[in-house]
C-alpha cells in the first residue's frame, strides 16, 4: 500500500516539464510557509513591560499575604518595603516614599509643586505623563526638541517649577550621564526641581545603575522615582518608590498614596527584591548585550535609531506616514511596535529589544521583509 501510494506520487508528475514540476514544488513550500507563519504568536514589541510571568515566589508571597490579610487594613507607610529599599540604596528609610507606580509619585508630585501659571520642561519626545501631570496640576508643559542639558537650559524661566527627565529616556532610549546630570542640576535656579524618572534605569549598562542617587547627597532639589514595572515584570502591582535628599522628606510624605499601597503589591515588591534581584540583573544584562546586537544589525542594514541604555530602540522611518507604514509591515509579520504619532513623530517606531535570541532574529527577518531604508 505504500508503495503504490508512492508509485502514486510521482506518477502525477509524468507528462510535465521540469520547469512545470518546479513551479508546483516552489507554490506548495510557499503555501507551507504561510500556514506555518499562520501558526506563529504575535510578538508584542510595542510594550516595555518585561514579557514574562513572575517568578513563583512573588506569586507565592501575595498568595500568602491575601490569605492572611485581605480581612484588615492594610500598612499604610510600607515599612517592611520602604526597609527593605533602604538597605538596598544606602539611604535613610524617611528619604524613601511608596507609592501606586512610579506615574502615581510623578503626579503627586507634580499636583504638590505646581501653581498655576508654573511650567514644566521636559525634552520631546518622552513620556507622555509629563505633560498631563503639569496640565491636571493646572501648571503649563513645556516640551524641548532634543535630549540633553543645553535645550533644556534654553527653555527655562521665570515660570519654570520643575524639570521631568526621563532618563533613559522612552521612547528613544537616550541617555543623560551623572556627568551631565550634575551639569544640569548645577545650572538650574535654586527653585527649579528635577523629577528625574529612572523606571528603564535596569536596563543601563553605560554606568553603575545606582549612580545619579549619589547626586541627591549634593542636590536638594532632585528626586528620583523607581518602578517594579519594567524589568522586575511585576507592571500589574502598580508598586513604585522615589528617593530625596537630605530635607526631602516632608515633600516625600506627600507624594504618598492617601490610603497607602496595596498589601497584595507590598508583599511581591518585598519578595522580589530578596528573592529575585540577580534574577532581573541578569536578565538586564543579557537584554543589554542582546541590544548592542540589534544596535549592530539596524547599522548594517542602513537603518538610523539614537544610541540606546533602554530596552527601546527608537527606529527611523522617514516620511509622514512612514512610522504608521512601517508598524502595519511589521504587523503583517506578526510584530507588533509602537509609532511615534502619539508623542509627535510620525516618522519614528520605538520598538522593545526582544528579550529572546529567536525572537530578535524574527525580527530582523521582518524588517527584511518590510523593506525599509
């Protein structure tokens, strides 16, 4: 029966020419590699959340806690958490605050500095909280074309309060060394406060990751806001802190959540930090050299993205509409990214570093196919 199933096989080919047999050869594998391409998961490299599930102690640990404690109100200072970062940065537990994430703290922050009339500055693009935070506060933002200290300087005046710099920076992944933070704190007016929102800092390989904190010693005026969010992957917690100088922490006290942080965030945040922290240096680091690859590949096929220490890279597609082409290319993929017409740059696509090899490679693949340049 094999045989003749065989026989079958390649009988259907008498009577046809090579080039005629080739051709339907060439049509089936093309229409194997479609169904297999069917078959393929959607990659999300729209998001700078880490992908992955959390590690089994963290879900563990706010098992435990809504066990024993859903019946009772909850700890409203975040002693234990606020304990545990303290040791971690050196820094005295009243210097610490805990909040609802790190956009929760940025816009308490915001609603506590600014009057009316006040402006916010901020380079462009960046994260678009910046400038709802300033407009609900009822202040003015004040975006700056460009990431560095000079646009900043030329935009500040009477009216600036504060200064919200993402750094690194999303979406381009851009970078402000201690060396040029010091600068910018140093030339800023004495009234002029830094909101210095380091939620992508895991990612920096350029420098120490705890190496602007040094500066709240020197800086009265900077504060500096962390988040479990990226690469902790713990984004559903909504658990962040910010860090203060010296005399910081009446400002400090006011940033903080009203009813204080859920219980269920305060136990994962806790346990992530004693049980995972090498865990996520790791994982930085691995996402780190995995940029420099892609860095690398985009060169060598022509393509223009700033040097990044994010886990973004923030793509060149020139024309008006060349990001929205460019992401609907790529969907066709199976890729999904993230363009830049919601912070004004429609010729740009921020698109996260796979945090895989085969994925990274899937999506040069794609960018083969989209054919940009």
């Amino acid at each position: 029966m094999a045989r003749k199933g065989l026989f079958g096989h390649y009988r259907q080919f008498a009577g046809m020419t090579e080039e005629e047999v080739n051709a339907g050869l060439r049509e089936e594998a093309a229409q194997r590699r479609a169904r297999e391409l069917a078959r393929l998961e959607p990659l999300d490299l729209s998001r700078t959340t880490w992908p992955d599930y959390p590690h089994p102690a963290i879900v563990n640990a706010i098992t435990f806690a809504a066990r024993r404690g859903l019946h009772r109100y909850l700890d409203r200072s975040s002693s234990e958490l606020r304990s545990e970062l303290a040791h971690r940065h050196r820094v005295a537990e009243a210097r610490i605050v805990v909040g609802d994430g790190a956009a929760q703290l940025l816009s308490a922050a915001a609603a506590a500095l600014l009057e009316p009339g006040d402006e916010l500055v901020t380079p462009w693009p960046s994260y678009p909280l910046y400038p709802t935070a300033a407009r609900r506060a009822r202040g003015q933002a004040v975006p700056v074309a460009g990431f560095g200290v000079a646009p900043v300087l030329t935009a500040v005046n009477d009216r600036t309060r504060l200064v919200a710099v993402c750094n690194p920076n999303d979406p381009t992944g851009e970078l402000l060394d201690v060396a040029a933070l010091r600068a910018l704190l140093e030339a800023l007016p004495e009234r002029v406060i830094v909101l210095l929102d380091e939620a992508l800092r895991d990612f920096v390989d350029a420098e120490e990751r705890d190496a602007a904190l040094a500066l709240l010693e020197d800086f009265p005026r900077l504060l500096v806001f962390r988040t479990f969010s990226k690469a902790w992957g713990l984004a559903g917690l909504r658990c962040g802190y910010a860090l203060g100088g010296p005399g910081a922490e009446p400002l400090l006290e006011q940033l903080a959540p009203a009813l204080g942080v859920n219980e269920l965030a305060q136990a994962g945040a806790l346990e992530a930090l004693r049980t995972v922290a090498g865990a996520v240096d790791r994982r930085a680091a691995a996402l780190a050299a995995r940029r420099t690859v892609l860095a690398g590949a985009l060169r060598e096929r022509g393509l223009t993205a700033p040097p990044s220490q994010a886990n973004v890279v923030w793509l060149a597609a020139p024309g008006p509409r060349g990001a929205a082409e460019l992401a609907a290319r790529l969907q066709r993929s199976g890729i999904l990214v993230q363009p830049g017409a919601g912070v004004g740059a429609p010729d740009h696509v921020r698109i996260t570093v796979p945090h895989r090899d085969e994925d990274l490679e899937r999506l040069l693949r794609a960018l083969d196919a989209a054919a940009v340049g």
